[in-house]
C-alpha cells in the first residue's frame, strides 16, 4: 500500500503546484463572479457598524436590472437612459433651461489610434454646456489640444472619465473611428 | 522555489483593502476632526434619480472631488446636499448616520472599484 503511494505521488508530485494554482484561480473567480456588485459593508468603505448602513440601498438591487457593462459600475448608463430603464431629473429649479446638443465632433484624427468621436449628445443628456465649456474646454472646434497623458491624470474628459464615467480602460468607445474612413483635407 | 514564490503571489492577488463602488466618493474635510464619521456619497446611487447637472450645474457643486468645502451649517441652509436632503425630496440632515457611514479614518477622495482602482491623480 506504501509503495503504491509513494509510486503515484512520485507520478504526479509535479502536478500538485500548478494544480493547486490552478484551483485557487478558479476559487477566486467563482468567488468574484456572481457578486457583480459588493454589498456595503463589504465594500472597505462603509462601516459595517454604522447605525444607518441597514438602511442604505444596495448596489446590486439598484443596478442589477439596468443594461449590463464590463467596466465601471457595470452599467450601460447612457443606454439605461434611452431605454427608459431610468429617469433621472433634469432640473430641480422650473426656471432652469434644459439644453441638449445633437453634434458629433470627430477629433484626434490621423493619430496611431482611431479617431475619437465626441458625441454631443450623450454628453448634453446629463450634463450642461457649462460644465465643460469654457473651462475645461473652449467651444470651439479645434481650439483645444488633447493629451492622453492629461486625461489619464484626471484632466480635461479624465475628470469625469476614470472617475464616474466609464473607464479609461475603454479605449476603443471613445476611439472609434478608423482613420482610413475619414477624408484628409488639402490643408491641415 | 520560485513555484512557491508564484503561489504566495497568487495568493495575495485576490485579496485588497477598498473596493468601493465605482464613483464613491468619500468627504472628510471636517468629519474625522469633528469625531463623526466620514461621507460616503454614492454616484450610482444619485445619477439614477438625478442627472449630472441638478448638482453640478444648479446646486453648484464643482466636478473635482476635493473642491468643494460642504459645511453642515450650510447643508441645514439648503445648500448644496441640503437642497435635497431637507426631509421632502430625500431624507432631512438629522438622519446623520444615513450620509455619515464611512469608516473612520478614510482618507477623502473619489474611489475606484474592484476592478478599476480609480483615477490616476485627483
């Protein structure tokens, strides 16, 4: 019986590392993968012991019904806003104008990147003109220059992108043009 | 040994401290020192009842975390979250646990998530 054991585990010894690396990587996505969204007081930011945190919505029975996203709060928020899944106030005060702009403007063109398409639109839904305009950017086509480096340092659209809008790690929904389908113009 | 190395490596992978909400934002300018504990404001939870521009337009809230010097004096003024937390939009601020639920101790700031550790520099 002995010799048996010592004959199957000198078999299989080398398997045993990989295989236990193996089984805490799947322990650890089984473990992450149903809870999209932590509960409160597992989240390391509430405290658990707060008098108020019973009382408190959770994430996951807010969000859980609303478009599914892989980033951010997993939440398709300008899609949950069209469908009509929520809808949120626009104004508090009667007398505010509510101003949406329908204008896409293509920027970053001919870079190492596709073009970036900045969609009016889905921006003027939640927010006003002057929350960007004139302080994080003039409202003028080609009047501001753009950095990578800026927004990844939470300028210019890394304020609310990397923060509250979805990630920075999306590269492509906001680089989504390919250059090749844009026209170059005879002066730049 | 460097087996034993990956798995110690693998092991901690998994584990952290904050995995926040993405767009929780914690205020503790004045909390920690007046022995309450910090802010948690939750983005996700207010942009499904409120556009960006309610607050960052009408009520005047700047768009950077860390800017704006919320008082509870003002607050109680209807300034601010006082706006709408006056006990007919939202609950009044005499709910002091329902706002005042971090940690203690939590340093301000805007927080990421469990897979987006947050902004580069805020």
């Amino acid at each position: 019986m002995a010799e048996r054991l010592r004959t199957w585990w000198r078999r299989h010894a080398r398997w045993l590392w990989p295989g236990a690396v193996v089984l805490w990587a799947a322990a650890g996505a089984l473990a992450a993968g149903p809870s999209l969204w932590l509960p409160l007081e597992k989240d390391g930011l509430h405290d658990p012991a707060g008098p108020g945190i019973a009382l408190l919505q959770q994430p996951a029975e807010a969000l859980a019904s609303l478009p599914r996203d892989s980033a951010g709060n997993k939440v398709r928020w300008v899609q949950a806003l069209e469908s009509g899944a929520i809808n949120p106030r626009t104004n508090l005060f009667p007398e505010t104008k509510v101003r949406v702009l329908d204008q896409d403007i293509i920027i970053s063109r001919f870079g190492s990147m596709p073009a970036v398409k900045f969609p009016h639109r889905q921006h003027t839904l939640w927010l006003d003109c002057s929350n960007c305009h004139n302080g994080l950017f003039k409202d003028k086509i080609g009047a501001n220059r753009f950095s990578m480096l800026a927004i990844l340092n939470g300028e210019q659209c890394g304020v609310c992108h990397g923060a509250v809008a979805f990630p920075l790690t999306e590269c492509n929904r906001c680089h989504s043009v390919p250059n090749a389908s844009l026209q170059r113009k005879a002066t730049p | 040994m460097i087996r034993a190395w990956l798995l110690v490596l693998a092991l901690l992978l998994p584990m952290g401290t904050i995995h926040a909400e993405y767009g929780d934002v914690v205020l503790n300018r004045h909390s920690d020192k007046q022995g309450v504990r910090p802010v948690v404001f939750p983005h996700w939870f207010h942009r499904i009842r409120f556009r960006c521009k309610v607050c960052h337009q009408e009520l005047g809230f700047q768009m950077r975390a860390g800017s704006n010097n919320v008082l509870m004096s003002d607050i109680i003024d209807g300034k601010f979250c006082g706006m709408c937390h006056n006990s007919q939009i939202a609950w009044g601020p005499e709910r002091c646990d329902l706002c005042h639920s971090a940690r203690p101790g939590t340093p301000a700031g805007i927080k990421g998530d469990n897979q987006t550790s947050g902004p580069g520099r805020w």
